[in-house]
C-alpha cells in the first residue's frame, strides 16, 4: 500500500508552507513539483529514497496547506523561496535537485545561480525555457478550447507562477551558464495529449528536451518509454535508479 508522504508546516519569510522531510544521513534530496502539484505526486518514490537520504518536498504557495501567493511568482522568486526554506529547515548543501514539469524552471536557476550548493540534477519531465513561448504557438485547436474552458470554469490566480511564465524565462535568460554538474534529463516516451498535439509541437518538445541534457557536459537523456508527464508514477523504478545515480555523486 502507498503512503502519502506526511507534511507539516513552517513559517518562512512571514508565510505558511507545507513540506515533507524524510530520511538521514548526509545526503539531501530536494524535490521540485510541477506546477499546481502537491507533495503527493511523489508517493511513489519518496519513501525509498528516503532510506537512502534526506528527501525533502513540498507545496509552493497555493498549494496544498501553503500560503496563497502574495506577490508575483516568477522562477527568482520562488528560488529564493526555497533557499529561505531550505536554510530555516537547517538542510545544508550540496543537494541534489529533483525538478517535475514547471520545477525543473526553478532545478535550472538554482544551479546557475548557487552551482557551489548543487552536486546533481534531475530534469523530470521538465519544463525547458523554450517550451514557454514556442508550444504555445504550436497549440492545437482541441487544446486551446479545453485551456479557455478551463479558465472560466477556474479563473487564473494572476500571482500564480504559470502567469508569470514569460518573466521566468527572462530571468532564467539573464543567469549565469549553466555549471557543469552531473545532469540528467527523464523525458516521457508517451507525451501527454499526443493525439491532439500538433507534429510541430511534439517535435519541439523533443528537440528542447534534448537541449536540456546539453546544458553540462555531464548532462544524459534517459526515456521513460512507458510514460506520459509522470515518470515518478508510471515508471518509479527507473525514476529512483536515475535519482540514486545522481544522490553517488554527492561526496560524504
């Protein structure tokens, strides 16, 4: 039976956040969900690794039992949102950083902007800057009707770090490089969608993904041939052999 990784909150920076931590040793693992995704989309691995290291996750504003945003959430922000968390939770780099969909965003500025704090990445079906502008020109007619559908049924909170898309990109463009740090890219085999997602699209995203393992020399691709955006759920296994893969790369 799968266990849903327990939570409590802290106050940091004058607002409420859920998080998890599991796990001992000298090794931290530190989980970045997607967009709009709750702790919980990591039950399928968080307890084994947990017997490995440190493993820490936990819900952005508006998520779950966080806060609700009161500022803008632009990729800097909510990275130094996390080093504040990190730092009062007393997890000391280096970390390995673990970044799903729209994490990935913050996986990448955190190891631009602190290489000295990150000894390994994990790009989990992760957001690339590109996607942000260049898929959503490449929507199909299916698609952009569920997003305005989806809209008016569940209006936008305009804080909300998918509003702020296009800023994050920005200021992921003016960071440093890159460092070169063992980098690992889990792509899904099955996209999301495909059915109603344009060839073009699809090829873009393929061709970002790849860009991705290109940032570090160190950088690697692996496929999840048998899933969609939720490698994490569909494939843990393989998901937890690249993750303990990048946790050796930790010195003790």
């Amino acid at each position: 039976m799968l266990e849903k990784p327990a939570t409590q909150r802290v106050m940091v920076q004058g607002a409420w956040v859920e998080y998890a931590l599991a796990g001992e040793g000298p090794r931290t693992l530190v989980l970045i969900n997607g967009a709009g995704g709750p702790v919980e989309g990591w039950m399928r691995v968080f307890a084994p690794l947990s017997r490995e290291a440190r493993v820490f996750a936990y819900n952005r504003s508006g998520i779950g039992r966080s806060d609700k945003p009161a500022a803008p959430q632009t990729v800097a922000r909510m990275l130094a949102a996390l080093r504040s968390l990190l730092g009062q939770l007393g997890l000391r780099p280096p970390y390995v950083l673990v970044g799903h969909s729209f994490g990935g965003l913050i996986a990448n500025l955190f190891a631009r902007c602190h290489p000295d704090e990150v000894a390994a990445v994990v790009m989990l079906e992760a957001t690339a800057p590109d996607d942000v502008g260049a898929l959503a020109a490449h929507l199909g007619a299916v698609q952009r009707l569920v997003m305005q559908l989806l809209e008016r049924v569940l209006p936008p909170d305009p804080m909300a770090e998918t509003a702020h898309a296009e800023a994050s990109v920005e200021e992921l463009a003016l960071a440093p490089a890159f460092p070169p740090v063992p980098l690992f890219v889990i792509t899904g085999g099955k996209p999301a969608m495909s059915w109603v997602t344009p060839t073009a699209a699809r090829a873009l995203r393929a061709a970002h993904q790849r860009g991705l393992a290109n940032l570090s020399p160190c950088g690697r691709q692996i496929i999840a041939a048998r899933s969609g955006h939720f490698p994490q759920l569909i494939e843990p296994q393989l998901v937890i052999g690249v993750i303990r893969e990048a946790l050796a790369k930790i010195p003790y």
